[in-house]
C-alpha cells in the first residue's frame, strides 16, 4: 500500500540540501499529508485501516533531505500529539479499530441503502470496518476493496433483504481479496429468487464468514465457482421448514480451501455439495434435513379423507402433479389430546410431564409429534409413563424456535406414519406403503389428518474432491444419504454422529478412505457403506464405529440390507460393534458383498461384534457371478454365513463361525492344487473337494485328511 505522503517530494533550490537537513518545505509537506490522513479519516462515514502503519519506516532520500520518519521531527496538529513523522503513523495506527455506523441509512428495509454501504467502503483505505446497525437494510453489498470487514450488530440484530428478485446480495467487483462478514443475516422472505452470492474465483478470493445467518434462501446460500478460500464460521443457515431453494453451499470448478465449521443447516434442500474440489475442512456442524417434519404444502382430514394401504385420498383435495417427486404424505394419528390438566415443565422447557398421561403403553417413539397451538415439537424420547423430553420447540409456521408453552397448555400428541408418493390425481396420492418411525407398516383410519410435505436431499455430498476431511458433525433426518462421498480420491471421516435417516447413513467410494469412530444409528438402509463395485475402489480402513438400528425403512424397496456393507477390495473392517436391534430390516450385519460381475478380494474382517441379525451378523456373499475371495475373518463374534457358490478363498480364524458351524476353527475354502512348486522349501496347505491337502517343495501332494 502507498500512503499519500509525500516524503520523496525534493526541492533542488534549496541551500540546505547538500547538508542533509531536511528542508522547512518538506517538513510542510509532510505535515500537512499525514494531517490529511487524519482529517480524511475523521470525514470517513465509517473508519478503519489494514495493516500496520507502525511497521512502515519510512526512509528518506538523499534528494529529499535524508533522514527516517523517526528522526524526522513533526509538528502536531490536527489533533496528533506526535512529535516525528513514525510515532504520527503509529499514532494513526491505534485508530485503526474504530469505525462508525453508515450514516443516513434506512433501518425499516424501505429505501435501498445499496450506495451508502457502498460508499461507506470506498472511502476506507484497503481494509477496515463497514458497521450495519440494527434493522433491516435493503441493500447489495459489492466488495471492491481487500481487507474489508462487513459488520453488523448479531445475525438476528442486523437482517439484510435484497432490493430486488433473482439477484445476488454480494456482488463482488474489481478484484477484492481477504473479504469478511460478520454478524448479519441474509433474509430472502421477501422474495422468490436469488442467492446470497456467486464468488467466482477471478474476481474475489479468501471470503469469511463468521456469526452470520442464511434464511428462506430460494437458491444458493453461497456458490463459489473456481474461489481460492472459503470459510463459514458458527453460521446458521434455515429455511421456514419447506425445504424448497436452500439449496447450501456449493463448492465447485476446482474451488480450493473450504472450511466450514460449528455451523447448524436446519430444513435446507442441501446442506454442502462440493464437485471437483480441493481441500474441504467440514467440522463439528450440526444438520437436520426434517425429512418427516417440513411444513405441509397440502393437509386434510375428517369425512373427505379414505386411506387404502398404498394410497390416500381426500374428495375435497386439488392435488397437483409436483407432488410425485420428491414428497411424502404425513398421516399423523391421536395418541393423546390433553386438556392442560396436569400438564407442567418442572426441570426444563423441553421435558414435559402430564399426570393423566400413560406415554409408554401409548407406544410413543422418538421423532413423533406434538403440538400445542403455533408450537410444535419432535419427541426426543420417553422418559417415564407420564414424562417425555422434546428435542425443542418451534413455530409450526416458519420453524423458529420458541419457548415452552407453559405450565397448563393443552396439546395433541401425534403418531407419525409415512408414505412416499410415486404418483397423484386430483383426489388421490398413490405411496410405496406406509410405516411408522420404526419402519412397522400400519394403514392410518379413515377421517385421519395427513400433510404432504417436500423432503431435502444432501446434508454432506462430495464429488470428484481431494483431501476431504469431515469430522465431529451430526447429521439428521436426512432423506437422501446423510454422509455421501463419491469419487475415489480418499476421504477422511471420523468421530460423527449420524442417525433417523430414510437413506444410507454413510457411502463411501475412495481408494483409502478412513472411516472411523463414527456412530451411526436408525438408518432406513444400510449404516455405513465402503465401497461399490460398480467402480474399482477399495482399500479402506473401517474401524472403531458404532451401528445400530439400521433397516427401519426404506421409500424405494423392502431390503434385506446390511448394518455395514464392504464391496470394496482390499478394506480392512476392525474393531466396528454392530446392532440389529431396533431395526425391522435387519437381514444382515456386516456384509462383504460383490455382484454386478464383480470381484471382491483381500478383505479382512477381524476383532468385530455383530449381533441381532435375521439371517447373519457377518456375510459373505456373491450375488450372480460376483465372486468375494481372499476374505480373512479373525477374531469376530457373532454367526458367519456364505452364499454363492462362487465365494473362494475365505480363510476364517479365532471366535468365528465359519458357515454356521462351531467356534474356534480354521476354515478354508475349497480350492485347486497349487499349478507350481514353491520357490526353495516349504509348501502349500489348501482344501480340494472337501479334503485337507498338503503341497511340498517338490511338488508332491499329500491327503492330510478326506473329505
């Protein structure tokens, strides 16, 4: 940066020059700039300095007089009290955190203050502070300058709208780099169209965003085309509870460098996509999809209302086409309508008791609904007959949080069922069936109130990028697949908590990935998925997680699913405990699976604990003309199972039960006689036609024992 002080300004007629004083005329001039600076920065609407004025020593020329600014004497003026030219920098360089509020701007959102914030960062040196007061401002924000710091007093103090549909409200121009924002938020309710920004890597680069918060956004929150350095930090992005827009973050066209951390995504279409990108940091983030909880698009009950066990159908309703993608019906049966009687909040705003309450014999699951006038809340759990603790309360209108309805309230408690739409008439909203939160299928009774409701997709989805690395996050009630990785650049995705998804709860497709220590439970499908056949990935590392109550249901099909499932060559499965217990599809444990006319080989399956399955806690198996080989199960508890007869080479040892037999064995595979000899001594132990077989050295085959 070049300050405007002139300290190279010569005056050759001067006498004094040759001596090396500095002459009385540079003194004036030197004075009168940086008193310029001080009164320039009083005039700014708003202040603020990058940098360190006190690190810039200023050295001047033999042709200006010689001399450093710190020997150079000053005259205060202007309210400086220095008395050299280095010490009036640094005395300008304390200033440089104060800043004032954009004078004249409208706080109701009426008038565009588009140029007064505009105008406000114009008139900063590079870097600074533009403050936002309270209220709602109506503006575009266009960063021109680097260093600049957009501020305003708290995500729910600060709202700006956009003055206008389908637009951007950060529109960067120029080339602007190290660009903040902190405590605002970006509130699209007022419109129908437009995302938050587009940052495209050739205009901006090394954008933040801190305390800020993302509402009703119809498109993008943020988009970044080809942007080097992009982070979110403790931001909070939600839409009224339709999902439709939110569509989060997405990091694309070889963007570099995200990082997104202690940030809640609540009802959004997507939380973070990321395609063809670098160098992803995703921790601690909270997301919750609300794939059963959105608000309804349609509603209805009483007399015009039927159900069959695959449709429903209301005489009074005008259904429309859109609902066959990507919608559900809510059928929400009565288990309790209470008078207030009884009815407190003695500990918590979130643990309710009711006296006359019988909570357990009613069946209550977690994730069912209450609700009490313009609040509602998801029942996190039951904690006694007359007890149950909530997740928290929210208005039924736009998903924002509430307290309590108080001691006394009346409520209706409500038995969630589901039913995915494949297809509507006018009247008529043909499902897949319908099943409550623990996948038991069950047809609500005629006159019961239904909502149709628009489902969301990705919480974390990654394509085509490298060095990805997700930890600590929690995902929730996601419909489509919580954790999604594809690619077979490695991953890494550790210590996270997954759980009430329709989907898989983890899919991954990178050779070497790393999944571990996460805990995944209640996934409508398989919990935890490494690797895929229908590409050449493998070489994973699957270690130390925790599965449970998987299979509970599934919108597409009735599987018979795997809590964990490895189709990938080469993993290695250790030390996971997997449950079946809670889950109604639960056919299998862990699954080393190949099918598509693929080859799985060189698994290894040891120290795991799998327990509660219908058919196999641990299964091996080739569907069609798969072939699984090379499998080595060590040290595993619970029951093992084969299927297809083109399984080979599976070598059991320790606490497994190889095909359902005893404990404690070495199993081997049926195979052929070695075609070599072993190179010098030695030989070859292996099984053919049922027989224990021994190949020396010199190639002599000996029956250890028959078949």
């Amino acid at each position: 940066m070049v300050l405007p002080v002139n300290i190279d300004t010569s005056y050759p007629d001067d006498p004094l020059t040759p001596s090396r004083k500095v002459h009385q005329q540079h003194h004036d001039t030197v004075h009168a700039d940086i008193n310029g600076i001080r009164a320039a920065y009083d005039a700014a609407v708003v202040g603020g300095f990058a940098g360190t004025f006190a690190a810039w020593v200023l050295t001047l020329d033999d042709v200006s007089g010689g001399g450093t600014a710190a020997t150079t004497t000053f005259s205060p003026a202007g309210g400086i009290a220095a008395t050299n030219v280095q010490a009036a920098l640094a005395e300008l360089d304390t200033e440089k955190g104060a800043s004032e509020v954009v004078a004249g701007i409208d706080t109701t959102g009426v008038t565009a203050a588009t140029t007064l914030v505009n105008a406000a960062q114009n008139a900063l040196f590079a870097g600074g502070v533009v403050r936002l007061p309270v209220g709602t401002i109506k503006t575009t924000i266009q960063p021109t300058r680097s260093g600049v710091t957009f501020r305003g007093a708290g995500m729910w103090a600060t709202r700006l709208i956009p003055p206008a549909a389908g637009g951007y409200m950060i529109e960067p121009s120029g080339s602007s780099n190290g660009v903040s924002f902190e405590d605002m938020a970006f509130d699209f309710s007022s419109v129908t169209s437009g995302s938050v920004a587009i940052f495209n890597g050739h205009v901006i680069r090394d954008v933040r965003f801190t305390r800020c918060r993302f509402y009703n956004v119809p498109e993008f929150f943020v988009l970044a085309q080809g942007l080097t350095g992009l982070i979110f930090e403790d931001c909070l992005f939600h839409t009224a509870g339709t999902t439709i827009g939110g569509a989060g973050i997405s990091f694309t066209s070889g963007s570099k460098r995200l990082r997104v951390t202690g940030c809640r995504f609540l009802y959004c279409q997507n939380g973070i996509n990321a395609f063809n990108a670098d160098e992803i940091i995703l921790d601690g983030n909270y997301f919750d999809q609300g794939w059963w909880l959105g608000v309804a698009r349609a509603s209805g009950s009483g007399g015009t209302v039927t159900y069959t066990t695959t449709t429903v159908t209301d005489t009074a309703a005008a259904f429309i086409t859109d609902y066959a993608t990507a919608h559900y019906v809510r059928s929400l049966s009565v288990l309790r309508t209470s008078s207030g009687a009884g009815v407190s909040f003695p500990y918590s705003q979130n643990l309710l008791n009711d006296t006359g309450a019988l909570f357990t014999t009613y069946g209550v699951l977690k994730g069912d609904i209450i609700r009490v006038g313009t609040r509602f809340a998801v029942v996190e759990r039951v904690v006694s007959n007359t007890s149950i603790l909530v997740e928290e309360w929210l208005n039924d209108a736009d998903r924002s949080i509430m307290g309590d309805p108080g001691a006394g309230a009346a409520y209706t408690l409500y038995k969630v069922r589901l039913g995915r739409i494949t297809s509507t008439t006018a009247t008529t909203a043909t499902i897949q069936g319908w099943f409550d939160l623990n996948g038991v299928p069950a047809t609500p009774s005629a006159g019961t109130l239904y909502e149709i409701i628009r489902v969301g997709n990705y919480p974390i989805h990654t394509d085509t990028c490298s060095r990805v690395k997700v930890t600590n996050n929690t995902t929730k009630r996601s419909w489509s697949d919580q954790l999604s990785f594809f690619g077979l650049d490695p991953v890494v995705c550790t210590g996270n908590t997954v759980e009430d998804g329709q989907d898989f709860g983890i899919t991954m497709h990178g050779i070497g990935s790393i999944v571990s220590h996460n805990r995944v439970r209640h996934q409508g499908v398989t919990g935890i998925l490494a690797g895929d056949n229908s590409v050449a990935d493998g070489d994973m590392t699957v270690n130390g997680n925790v599965v449970s109550a998987t299979g509970w249901t599934n919108g597409d099909v009735t599987p018979a699913i795997a809590a964990l499932a490895s189709s990938g060559s080469g993993n290695v499965i250790v030390g996971n405990v997997v449950n079946g217990a809670g889950g109604t599809y639960k056919a299998y444990g862990i699954s080393v699976y190949a099918n598509n006319a693929q080859t799985n080989s060189n698994t290894m399956v040891i120290g795991n604990r799998a327990t509660g399955f219908t058919v196999a806690d641990i299964w091996l198996r080739g569907d069609g003309t798969g072939v699984v080989s090379g499998v080595i199960l060590a040290n595993n508890a619970g029951v093992t199972a084969q299927a297809g007869a083109v399984t080979t080479g599976v070598v059991t040892l320790g606490a497994n039960q190889a095909e359902l037999t005893a404990t404690g064995n070495l199993g081997l595979a049926n195979g052929t006689a070695p075609s070599a000899n072993r190179p010098g001594s030695g030989g070859y132990l292996f099984v053919e036609a049922g027989a224990l077989k021994f190949r020396g050295s010199a190639g002599t085959v000996t029956t250890v024992a028959p078949a």
